[in-house]
C-alpha cells in the first residue's frame, strides 16, 4: 500500500527514519511498529479508565461488603472477590487484560496495586 502523508515534521521525520536504520528496520517496519505501540496505549488508557469507573462506582460496595477480600475489576466491569491472592493470580491468567484493579479494603488504602502485565505471576 502507498501511503502519502502531508505537513510531517521534518526534523522528527529525520530521527524517526534514523533511528529505524540504527535497529536495521526498514522505514514501514519502523513504522508498523510505531502504529502498533500507539494503539496498544490507547487501549491500555481505555481499558485503565473504565476499570477506574467501575471502581469508583463500586466504592462504597467493595469498602461495605468485601472488607476481608481481593476484589478485581479488569476488562471494564467487576470480576469477582477472591479470599487468597493465589485465586486472583489464576483468575487474572485466564483474563486477556493489560490492565486490572486488584484491591483489598481491609488494608491500607495507600497499599492499593494494580496489576501489569504479569507482575502477579511467578
């Protein structure tokens, strides 16, 4: 496919095309590469706002009814409450999500986490 694209910086043009030949990729495989990260972050960004919705919505749920357990909200709705951190772990492996919320409201709220990309897994 052509592509023709107008009113390029220049000079960023210049790094970009650089920096492709210093990692020995030609200009479209730098390029496809570069298409692939952007929307890569956009849904990560999509999929971490929507889980932070459904967290905010459900505060007042979680603090009441979940006090001694994980809750986990991922792919932009809750997913369950679990006793053991080991069941989150599994749940999460089965999940294709780049982002989750994994929160216990019986501890410190300053210890709040998230999951990122396996950061859970062994």
């Amino acid at each position: 496919m052509t592509l023709v694209i107008k009113k390029v910086n220049e000079e960023k043009l210049r790094e970009f095309k650089a920096e492709a030949i210093r990692r020995g990729l030609t200009l479209s495989e730098a390029l496809e590469q570069a298409i692939d990260l952007w929307l890569n972050k956009v849904k990560d960004n999509d999929e971490r706002e929507a889980n932070n919705k459904v967290f905010e919505r459900m505060r007042a749920e979680i603090f009441s009814k979940y006090k001694d357990k994980y809750v986990v909200i991922a792919q932009g709705r809750f997913i369950g409450a679990y006793d053991k951190i080991e069941s989150v772990q599994e749940v999460l492996k089965g999940l294709n999500v780049s982002h989750a919320i994994v929160f216990n409201p019986s501890k410190d709220i300053r210890e709040e986490g998230e999951w990122l990309g396996g950061s859970l897994l062994p």
